[in-house]
C-alpha cells in the first residue's frame, strides 16, 4: 500500500514537511495564480494598482523630507529611490506576513474537511507577495534611471533578500496565525506593532541621523539588514557589513525553524477546539 | 492474513471549548492574571475501537452529537486522537459537505479545480476532468459563473460531483446522499455503490436507516461519544430501532 496512516507513529517533522510541500506543489501554484488573479482581475487598472500603494505612499515620503525637511543622505545620492526601495521591501514583510497570517485562520472551513498541511496556504501567500514585489522592482528600476542613477550589476542578488524574506514572512506568520485563529483581536495588536516597526526601519531616513542609542535599536531591528542588503545590491546605495549579511540569514533560517516547531505544538491544539 | 484496511484502536477524543468570554486576547490576558480558566474540557469519544477489512462498509448510527463527524474527522486526519491509534491504509476522499469549503468568489471550474488538487490530484489531471465532472453535476452552461451566482442546490451538486469523481482507496461518507433532488439523488446512489464497490473499504454516517440498511456490511451504534454497539448491519439496526 502506497501511503499509510498511522496516528501513533513517530516521523521525522521536518522531513515529512519537506516531502509535503513538494508534494503540494501544484496546490501551492494554483493558490498563488488564484492569488493574483483575484489581485489583478478586480480593478480595472490590472497591475497597475498594486504599483500605486507603494508609489504614492513613497512619493509622500519624498516630498516630506525632502522639501520640508530638507534632507539628504550622507553619500549624496537621490532619495526618492532611496524611499521607493524602503517602502516595497516594507510593503512585501507586512503584506506577505498578514495575509500569510490571515490565510490558515480563512482556510479553516477546508482544513477541517480535507487533510492538507496548513503550512501550503501560508507559503502559497508569502509566494504570491513576493511577485507583486518583483513586479514593483520594475517602478523601481524606472525612478532609479529617472534620477540618474544605475542598477547594480548586483542587482540580481536581491533573489537573495526575497528568499529570506519569505523564510522569515513565513515563519513569523505561523506563530500569529494560531494567535489570529483563537483570538479575535490579536490582529489590531499585531497591526500596531507592524507601525512601529515601519518606524524603526530607515526607510524614508538615513541612519546617520539618529543619535547613538536610536541607531542601535535600529541596527537590532532584523529589517534593518534586510533593507540595507537590498538598497545595496539593487541599485549600490549606502552599503550592507558583514553583520547584515549573517543578520539576515540568521534570523531568517531562525525564525522558520521556531515558526515551524511552534506550530506543530499548537496546531493539533488548535484545530480540536474549533 | 492481511492487515484491516482501517484500524482504531481505544480511542479518546477530546474536545476544548473556549469559554464564549475568552475570545479576546484581553480577555484572555486578564483571566490569565486572575488565574480562571474558562477552557472546558468535552470528551467527544471515548475508548473507540473497531477495524474496517478490505471491501467492508462500516456506518456509524447514532443521534446528533453521539460523535459521529468527529470520527470521521480523525479517520480523514483532520484531527488526531487526544489517545488511542488510528491506523489507515490508503488514499482516504472525503465525502462530507464540500460545498461549504467553496469559494463564492471562484468560478464553479476553479472551484473543481482547487478542490481537486487539494484532494491530493495533479493540476492537469482535474484540467482534463473539469468538463466530465461539470457534466455529471448538470452544471456545464454555468461552470465558467463565479458560484455565488449559483443556488444552493448547485452548490451541494458541485460538491458532491467533485467527491464522486475522486478515486480513492478509503471512502469517507457524511449525510451526502440527501443532495439535489430526487432524480440527482438516484444518481448519485448509483454513483455511490460503484464507489464503494471500486473502493478497499468505506466509513458512511447517516441519519436514513434505509441507506444504512442497503449499503452497510456492519454497523457502529454510538451514543454520547460511547460506543454502545457492533456488529452485523441487522443486529445493530433491531437493537437501535428498539431503543
């Protein structure tokens, strides 16, 4: 008999999810295309409307501190690229996390029905926002070459930001999903705390502003890295140390591998009280 | 001797109920401090045990709330036994209401689609059967319409039509027989018994003791979550009637 089910049995967790998800690759892809058809197909500007959240709340930006606060990044370069690239990578972590988050709470109708890994919906959300951030690459490369300046030859490396990203998206997003699927209100605190960390990310201000103890909190702050790597690889701005680079790995891989065991420990919890 | 296709062996299920306050994390937080625990513990099953052979089929008897959705659940792997083992050889389709689990917002062809892949199919396997099962379902001038245009007979029908085409070693039936009208219904009993008939074993709950009485080998008679009774489809059914 090909597959047997025995409820005693004790398997390897990460090897038999790892077998899962392959396996349900091809739900995983129609979930991400259902996705983003519902995404695109529902106003009438297509594309384009995903593309003018970012671009507007990063025009904002740019006109705020620029022309009334007068500011100017240290090494001289532009800054409504500098804001753009801030803005997308935010955009991606919030909206990849929440509706990564939101996603086992909607599909519990299914998953009280049919046996399939709540993980697949998750990872089908975190992978269906990192396409629109890629599609938002583009509007990025446009207000680069506008201002005058080139993309790196790195730029590619970004694949690389986009993967940890999704790890650490992913992994964040089991821990609250239990929290959005028991509790009703979590969501309003989880949203603050999304804020906040808008805020202590240098998205629309360069780090050489802050006085010693706020740039640290900010440098500890993971999407600091992130952001940093980014800016850095896509388009040569300010620069990425060596600490960004094992910062983002590290609390990448870290933040799956608790997401995953926190969720294997409340999940069977979770779904017998529903 | 051949291993049982499903086996269960003193299986307890048990249950949390919230306490309709805690809802809230601030809620939650608060009767935290002040150490009130408002989760009730409910024993849905306790010490259930029986084994389903090659070509058997097993119906589950027994009034609402005697726990019969919740062992289909646990054969179904949706949910593990609080204690006790389950044990199922075998691919296991579910045949409880799809129809809930729809999408309003996808097309009745998306929905075969997602739903078909989700009962472990490959994407161009249920592409080549949409039309078929659409068919079957007399839904083919409608399957392109998003399903909230649909009624809700429509929406059983698709359901049913998307379970009815998966084939699976173990059949897992819940109080889907009463879909559509009488004419779907014939057909989708006809569609049933060939099922079950292609199939290794079958697991069916049921209100109508008809049906249980047609398409039974043996029957479980649960009350409260405690099984009361197994055995032979007549036996079980006399005793039941009388009680």
């Amino acid at each position: 008999m090909s597959n047997i089910y025995d409820s005693s049995a004790r398997t390897n967790y990460f090897k038999e999810l790892t077998t899962n998800l392959w396996d349900q690759r091809d739900l995983i892809s129609l979930l991400v295309k259902r996705d983003l058809a519902v995404r695109y197909k529902r106003s009438v500007l297509g594309l384009l409307w995903t593309l003018i959240n970012p671009l507007l709340t990063s025009l904002i930006l740019w006109m705020v501190f620029v022309h009334i606060f007068k500011a100017r990044l240290a090494d001289g370069s532009q800054f409504a690229p500098y804001v753009l690239a801030g803005v997308l990578l935010m955009t991606f972590f919030n909206q990849a996390f929440m509706q990564a988050s939101e996603s086992i709470a909607s599909g519990m109708g299914i998953l009280q029905k049919v046996y399939v890994r709540p993980h697949v919906f998750a990872f089908a959300a975190a992978i269906s926002n990192s396409v629109n951030f890629i599609l938002g690459l583009f509007a990025l490369v446009v207000v680069t070459i506008m201002v005058g300046e080139g993309i790196s030859l790195f730029a590619p490396l970004t694949v690389l930001v986009i993967l940890c990203m999704l790890s650490l998206t992913i992994g964040l997003s089991l821990m609250t999903s239990i929290l959005f699927i028991r509790f009703n209100d979590s969501k309003n605190i989880i949203v603050l705390i999304l804020q906040l960390l808008f805020y202590l990310t240098p998205v629309f201000y360069p780090k050489d502003i802050l006085n010693e103890t706020v740039r640290l909190i900010v440098s500890l702050n993971p999407l600091s890295s992130y952001l940093d790597i980014f800016r850095f690889v896509f388009a040569s701005t300010g620069k990425a140390t060596l600490f960004d680079w094992v910062y983002m790995f590290s609390t990448s891989t870290i933040v799956l591998l608790l997401g995953l065991t926190i969720f294997k420990r409340s999940w069977s919890k979770t779904v017998v009280m529903m | 001797m051949t291993n049982p296709v499903i086996e269960v062996q003193n299986v307890d299920l048990e249950y949390v109920i919230r306490h309709g306050r805690a809802t809230s994390l601030k809620e939650a937080a608060i009767s935290a401090m002040k150490g009130i625990n408002l989760d009730i513990t409910v024993s849905a099953l306790t010490d259930i045990s029986f084994t389903v052979e090659r070509g058997e089929v097993l119906a589950i008897i027994g009034h609402n709330g005697a726990g019969k959705s919740s062992l289909l659940k646990l054969i179904a792997r949706v949910l593990p036994p609080t204690s006790g083992v389950v044990k199922v050889s075998g691919s296991v389709a579910p045949m409880l209401e799809l129809g809930a689990g729809f999408n309003t917002e996808l097309s009745g062809e998306e929905n075969i689609l997602l739903f078909g892949v989700l009962l472990g199919n490959r994407t161009t396997a249920m592409r080549a059967k949409v039309g078929e099962i659409a068919e079957w379902a007399g839904l083919t001038e409608q399957i392109k319409l998003p399903l909230r245009t649909y009624s809700t007979g429509m929406v059983a029908r698709l359901g049913f039509a998307v379970a009815a085409f998966q084939r699976s070693d173990v059949l897992i039936v819940d109080e889907i027989l009463g879909v559509g009208d009488a004419e779907f219904r014939e057909k989708s009993k006809a569609r049933m018994k060939d099922l079950i008939a292609g199939g290794e074993a079958t697991i069916l709950v049921s209100h109508d003791l008809n049906t249980v009485e047609s398409l039974a080998t043996k029957v479980l008679w649960l009350d409260h979550g405690k099984q009361v009774m197994l055995g032979g489809t007549m036996e079980v059914l006399d005793a039941y009637r009388k009680a």
